[in-house]
C-alpha cells in the first residue's frame, strides 16, 4: 500500500436497481474499491451503497456477493471502509460489521477524520419539505410489516423490495426532491452551532462544495451519472470523478 493522506467519501451507487447498468455500475464500483485500496487511507460510504439490502436471520442476497467479497478482501488487508445505511440500503445490520468487517455508523454521525468534525449524513429527511418519498422506510416502518416481510420468501421479498425501490427512485431523481436551498438550511443550522467544520452529504445526486459562512458542505454526488467522489487531504476538500475504462475489461487493474 502506498503512503498517503487522502480519505474518501463517496455515497448513491445504488448497486443492482434493475437498471440496465447494473453490471457496468458494479464493475465501475469494484474498480473504484480497488484504486481506493491503493491510494487513499480509509473509505467512508455515506448511505444508498446498495439500492436494497435486506439481512434475513439466515440468508443475504446474493446479487451483491462481488462487492462484498472485495470488502472483506480490503477489510481483511487491514483497510478501514466505513458505511452508513441511506433512504434505500436504511436495513444495514451487523452482518456487514460482524462477517465482512466494515465499521457501521448510523445516520446521522458524528466522526473526526483528517482532524476535522464532520456532521456526515445521508440527507434523506432533512430537507423541510422532504416527505413522501421513503416509500420503502414507510412500508417497513410497522412492525407488522417489517414481520411480514421476514416470511416471506426472500426471492419474491427482494423482487416487490425492488419495485417499490423503483417508483420511490423516478420520484425523487431530478424532480422530486426539495430545492437545494433546504438542504442548505438544513447545513447552516448544523454549522451554527459551532461544533463542525463540515457537512458531508449524499442523497441529491449533486455533487458540490460549498462555503457557507460557518463551515464547509460537500455533497458526494452519486456513482450512477456523476461517478463522483469526494477527496479529504490534509484537511482540504476536493471533488473527483472516477473514470471506468470499459477497454480494460471488467476485472482488469485500474492504472
Ligand atoms: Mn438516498
């Protein structure tokens, strides 16, 4: 590994949505992982990772077996990759943390990286006038309902999970969501008390940084039409894209 001081922060790759990218997107992701493995210090995945995720007591889904195969590879090297659920991944329990060994945080959290304090959330919710799209959270926020789905069998859970993730997702891309201006209250409140230095956001798709006058927001963007990224070195901020090179193949090295 080589030395270095950058960290990463990424989010909204919504892995396998049953769009027609899904292999290619995966493919762009694994990739990612792997030039992150080599050139930054730590991984941190701020919500939407997988467009659903489910953890039944006995059985995972298998569509997304790839990813987490190479985040036990990186976790097991000794790489810090760190996750929190979003608006569509919102059912991340501990499997991720006790079997593959990434370090789970809830949404939102409070974390020192690089020395500054970082207010680092999905953004799901916390524009003012953001209701009405969580249409999964919705479904699964009755106990009964979230029981009901635990009997089911898990290809036909997944498959209605999916659907349901469909309609909420051509709601709320473009659209759907509030104006940025909320999110922009929303981060000026946070940075008015005083205790960040940033916001690190995900959830609009819209990459960008912005100086507000008590600190810093950076949203991450999304890995489906941006590809970006978000690069903390030595305590400054920057946004990058990650370039997916079809010629090289799916499975080859990023160089
Ligand atoms: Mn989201």
């Amino acid at each position: 590994m080589h030395i270095t001081s950058m960290h990463f922060f990424i989010s909204d790759i919504h892995l396998m949505s049953g769009r027609k990218d899904d292999l290619e997107r995966r493919d762009w992701f694994l990739r990612f992982l792997r030039y992150t493995f080599n050139n930054a210090k730590s991984l941190w995945i701020g919500g939407d990772l997988f467009d659903f995720w489910y953890e039944w007591k006995t059985v995972i889904p298998k569509v997304h077996f790839e990813i987490l195969s190479e985040f036990k590879k990186m976790c097991d090297a000794g790489f810090p990759i760190h996750i929190m659920p979003g608006n569509h991944d919102f059912a991340l329990h501990q499997f991720l943390q006790s079997q593959v060994g990434l370090i789970l945080h809830s949404n939102p959290s409070t974390i020192i990286v690089d020395g500054l304090r970082i207010h680092w959330v999905h953004g799901d919710g916390v524009a003012n006038s953001d209701r009405g799209y969580r249409v999964l959270k919705k479904v699964f926020a009755s106990k009964w309902a979230n029981f009901l789905f635990r009997w089911l069998h898990p290809d036909i859970g997944m498959k209605i999970a999916l659907s349901a993730s469909k309609s909420s997702r051509y709601k709320s891309e473009n659209i759907g969501l509030p104006p940025d201006e909320e999110y922009l209250d929303y981060v000026d409140q946070i940075l008015s008390s005083h205790q960040f230095d940033c916001v690190v956001m995900g959830h609009t798709h819209l990459p960008k940084i912005v100086q507000r006058p008590n600190g810093l927001y950076i949203n991450t963007g999304d890995g489906i039409i941006e590809r970006s990224y978000g690069v903390l070195n030595n305590g400054q901020w920057r946004l990058e894209r990650f370039e997916y090179k079809e010629q090289l193949g799916p499975h080859s090295t990023q160089t």
